[in-house]
C-alpha cells in the first residue's frame, strides 16, 4: 500500500527526472518513507511535512520497490523488517536503479545488523525509537550530499595514477571509464586522492569525509572501502588501488600504471 502526504504544490506519485531537477532548484525535498507501522508512518511523515519535506509511504517491501522505480526521490527512508520483501532486499533492488540516499531505520541496532544494512547499498542508519529532529537532520545530511551541497568543492579533477575524480560532477573514471559512486563514496575517495600514497586513518576519513553518526562503529569505514573497491575493479584480496595498512588505515596507490584498451 502507498499513501502520498503532499501539499497541492507538491509533486504527487508521477514525479519524473524533471521534478527532480526543480526540486533540487528550490531546495524541496521528496521522500519515500517505506514503514509497515501506520501509525508510526503517519507520524513520521507529519512531522517531515510540517518541516516543508513531502513524503510518500510505502507500507510493505514489494510495493517499495515499485514505487522507488516509477517515481524519482531525494531520500529513502527504510525499515529493515517489512511484509514482503525485507528492507535489505529493497536497497539492494532501489541500488540496481538508483544511487538516492537511503537511511535505514529499524529496531534492529546491532552492529552486525548497521553492517548488513551498509553492504546492502544504504548510506546511513539509525535505530528506533528516533528522535524527529534526529531523522530530519539526516535525511537533510544525505540530500546536501547527493545534490554535491557538501564535501570537496574544487573546481579541478584530481588525477591519481588510473583514477580521476571530477568534483563539479562528482564523477569518478578508472582509465577514463565512468565508475558509478555515492556521494559519500566520492567524498572518500577524494579525501584519499588528497594525499596519494600516504595513510590516512579511519577517523580521518569519518571526519574529513563528512560521515555522519552511524560511521562511528569501527566496522562502517571498511565496509564502505570495500564497496568502493567492488567498484572501482579492485582485487578484495590483493589490491592495488585502495590499499589497507593493518592498523594504521588506507591509501590510495600512486604508482599503479594505467590499463589502456588497445
């Protein structure tokens, strides 16, 4: 089931790329909130409203995704125990389409659960019972983020031996093929391509990246490097572009030459 809590100058449930670029313009903000609690729904989604978000609800996994698909969003917010498909099978099927932030919020605050929720593709994650004020800071974090609102602001790409990262766009290339990255994957990357070949730690990046709260548990910052090396075609087990130093951090390799087509 979807019910879509909308002001009359809000989009409605058929907002497509251009409501998008309008919303990013005036500074709105649409979100998918995806919780089988009605109550705890309407709450929620009062309060964001009364904060100037608009927000549709999605009661049950499989109807999240339908509804991730056939409308554009600026935030995801999703419980982790749903009827249907369960909120990590939701991410993961929102990220074969879409890089929106997505924050998981579910009672399930243990830290193996925070890790499942991270590698399943969601970009933040808080545990309930939430603060409102808590919640809406969040998702205002993650849309700056998305929107390039927040993290480096050079004007130059940064070239790194194979790997080039464009701020103004957020793009990242590995021998000039396009990498599709997260905001805060990028922002990561970044940091490390600031000092190649020099260690930087897992504090370091949380706090020159702009992590919020939920990276403070020491397993978030490898799960988000190991992510990004998945994408960036690295070997998990031996790499050489994002390198880990055992104790220390990790480094983003300067002298690994680049693979040209023939």
């Amino acid at each position: 089931m979807t019910m879509a809590m909308t002001t009359p100058s809000s989009p409605g449930s058929n907002q497509n790329g251009a409501n998008a670029n309008a919303n990013a313009a005036s500074g709105s903000i649409h979100v998918l909130l995806v919780e089988d609690d009605a109550r705890l729904a309407t709450l929620t989604a009062q309060y964001l409203e009364t904060h100037g978000l608009t927000v549709t609800i999605s009661t049950n996994g499989d109807d999240a995704v339908k509804v991730a698909r056939a409308t554009t969003f600026d935030c995801v917010l999703l419980d982790l125990m749903l009827p249907g498909k369960d909120g990590t099978e939701v991410c993961r099927d929102i990220r074969k389409h879409s890089d929106v932030p997505i924050i998981m919020v579910t009672a399930r605050g243990e830290e193996a659960d925070r890790v499942m929720g991270l590698e399943g593709g969601a970009d933040d994650y808080i545990a309930k019972p939430t603060a409102p004020r808590e919640l809406l800071a969040r998702v205002r974090a993650q849309v700056r983020r998305a929107r390039g609102q927040a993290g480096p602001k050079r004007a130059e790409p940064i070239e790194v031996g194979r790997v080039r990262l464009d701020p103004s766009s957020l793009s990242v290339f590995v021998d000039d093929k396009p990498i599709v990255v997260t905001a805060y994957e990028f922002a990561l990357l970044y940091v490390l391509a600031e000092t190649p070949g020099r260690v930087v730690s897992r504090e370091a990046l949380l706090e020159k990246g702009k992590g919020s709260a939920e990276d403070a548990f020491d397993r978030s910052i490898d799960v988000r490097i190991s992510r990004l090396r998945a994408k960036l075609g690295d070997d998990p087990k031996q790499p050489r572009l994002l390198k880990s130093i055992r104790g220390a951090g990790y480094m983003l390799a300067v002298d690994e030459k680049r693979h040209d087509t023939p």
